[in-house]
C-alpha cells in the first residue's frame, strides 16, 4: 500500500494508506474486495481504543439498523 490519502474523522484529519481487503465480515455480514484505508501512523487519529471504522464502502452495502445496543447489518436487495 503506497497510496497516501488524507481523511476527515469525527477526531479531525488522519493521514492513511489506501488498498483494498481480500474480505471484510462482521458477524454474519461479509463483502469480498473491498476499499479500505489503513492509519498510517502511531497516533490514534481515530480515539483511543478504535483500530479502524467501518466505512460506506462496507456499510453501504448492508441496510444497518440498531437495535437494543446493537447494529444489525442485512444486505440490500
């Protein structure tokens, strides 16, 4: 992964690397290919304890809603 992009987080700007996941699942929600971006520093732009986000390249595909506490994810027709 080479390619250096600069994002908006709901913490501010983060500088990552761009690529693409083989796969991406969450419970029993999964997408092959998919965009990803990769913090590339130290720092914990995204807040302390959160290793990554899941974006609207995965989330886009799943009609999400929460419900009780949690997300529940079903795919879009």
């Amino acid at each position: 992964m080479t390619d250096l992009h600069v994002v908006e987080t709901a913490n501010g700007k983060a500088l990552v690397f761009g690529g693409r996941a083989a796969s991406v699942s969450v419970g029993d929600a999964r997408l092959n290919v998919v965009p990803v971006f990769i913090e590339s520093s130290a720092d914990s732009s995204f807040g302390d304890g959160i290793d990554g986000l899941l974006g609207n390249s995965f989330l886009g595909n799943f009609d999400a809603n929460f419900k009780g506490g949690f997300l529940e994810l079903q795919p879009r027709a």
